[in-house]
C-alpha cells in the first residue's frame, strides 16, 4: 500500500470517473470515416487530448479551428447511461467540497452531462477545454484547477488515464497516479499504477495550521500482470454519432 498526503484531489474526467472510452471511439470512428479518414491515427492520441490537439495531431492538413468550431455541444445520445469507473461514487463521496476539482480536455457542456448520467456530483472547481489557452499534455487546465481551489500545485494529487494527462500533471509539478482503464501499464509513466478507484482510499481528513485542508490518500498499488486494456470499458451499443467528438 502507498501513503500520499495532499491537500486536494485533481481528477480528469473520461476513464477516471466516468466509463466513456468506448463512446469517445465510436464517435471518433464515425466522424473520421465519413470524411473519407483511417480513424486509427485519431483513435492513438484522442485519449486526454481536446479535440483541437487531436485534429491538428492526426489531421494537420485539417484546418483544426474550424472543425472544432462547428461542434454541436448538443446532449450527447447514447443507448444508456454513462457509468462511472468502480470506487468513484465512494471516492468522491468521501471528500469534503474544496478538496477536489476536475479537470477535463473536453467541453463544459459535455463534461457537466457525463458526470449527471454518470449520477456523479458536480464539482465546485471543474475545469474544461475552453477554461484554458492550451490543452493537455500543457499544464493548463490542472494549474488551473488548483489555482481556483487555492491549492498550491505540489499540494495535489492527479489521478490520470492517458498519457497526455500524466504528461500534464508532471509539468504542473504535482504527483500522480495511473488509472489503466484506457491505456496499457506500459504507456503510462506514472509511479503508482492502479486499475480503477476501488485501489484508492481515505484516511485521516483534516485541516492543517493555516486552515487547508490535508489529506492522507491510500492507495493498494495493482498486482502484476496488470490488465493491459480497459477493463470496464462499456461495450454497449452506442447510437452512432457523426460529429467530431467533444475530446
């Protein structure tokens, strides 16, 4: 078991609170390929990337701006609802308000609907693509985040499923955990390596000398062999979707 202390909690959004891997490919999928695209190169670096990044990575004879701009932040449409990754309704559940935020590469729009179908609760901080100049792998969005709980960087804790992400967290300077619900072991580097938020739990909940809050987070490290693929990716049926997806 690892000890960490912090005084918040960073947490991305798709394949760390909610089950959406499979629907972001499908959408990536779907809109690739009506345009004539091989959706593997978008499918390589979609992961914890907007969709401007991704475009511009795979595509860059695309004109990224414009396609981004012609996104529908419309209600996504999928045959149920979004489930979130086992242990995350516990976590959250168990941190006072201002010791958490989210920080996502996707809308606000998007993100606020995944964590409602998800019945996950809304952050006081949650940080979206168009909160910040730049997308993950930049620090953008997680220094963001912590500037707006009053956190000093070092002082949080990212927990992270794609590579960009943890990229991400190690130029914000804050520590992080893998989740390996997208991506194999072996593309994360992350010291603490876990297969979903079951692995993660709360000790002692206090408030330090100068009033912030300090956190003692224990997390039971994942036994080798660890799953090389998402685990709980949802493998329902989705309504085919033929816009650029919102990540």
């Amino acid at each position: 078991m690892r000890r960490f202390e912090c005084s918040a909690i960073l947490f991305d959004l798709d394949g760390v609170l909610v089950d959406s891997a499979a629907l972001i490919e499908l959408q990536w999928r779907h809109w690739a390929e009506r345009r004539g695209r091989d959706p593997s190169p978008f499918l390589r670096v979609c992961h914890g990337r907007r969709a401007f990044e991704t475009i511009r990575l795979a595509a860059p004879d695309l004109d990224a701006e414009a396609e981004v701009a012609r996104l529908d932040p419309a209600h996504e449409r999928v045959d149920e609802p979004l489930r979130p990754v086992s242990g995350a309704e516990r976590v959250l559940g168990a941190l006072p308000p201002g010791a958490w935020a989210v920080a996502t590469s996707g809308p606000r729009a998007t993100a606020v609907s995944r964590l409602s179908q998800a019945r996950l609760p809304l952050p006081a901080v949650l940080v979206c693509a168009e909160d910040v100049e730049s997308g993950k792998p930049s620090p953008d969005v997680y220094l963001r985040a912590a500037a707006r709980l009053g956190v000093e960087p070092g002082r949080c804790l990212v927990l992270e499923d794609a590579p960009a992400g943890l990229e991400a967290a190690a130029a914000a300077g804050m520590p992080a955990l893998g989740v390996t619900t997208t991506h194999p072991a072996a593309e994360l580097a992350a010291p603490v390596l876990i297969p979903d938020l079951t692995r993660v739990h709360l000790g002692r909940i206090e408030h330090d000398s100068a009033g912030s809050w300090r956190l003692e987070v224990l997390v039971v490290e994942a036994s080798p062999p660890l799953s090389a693929a998402r685990p709980f990716a949802s493998t329902l049926r989705r309504t085919a979707l033929t816009r650029p997806p919102d990540r």
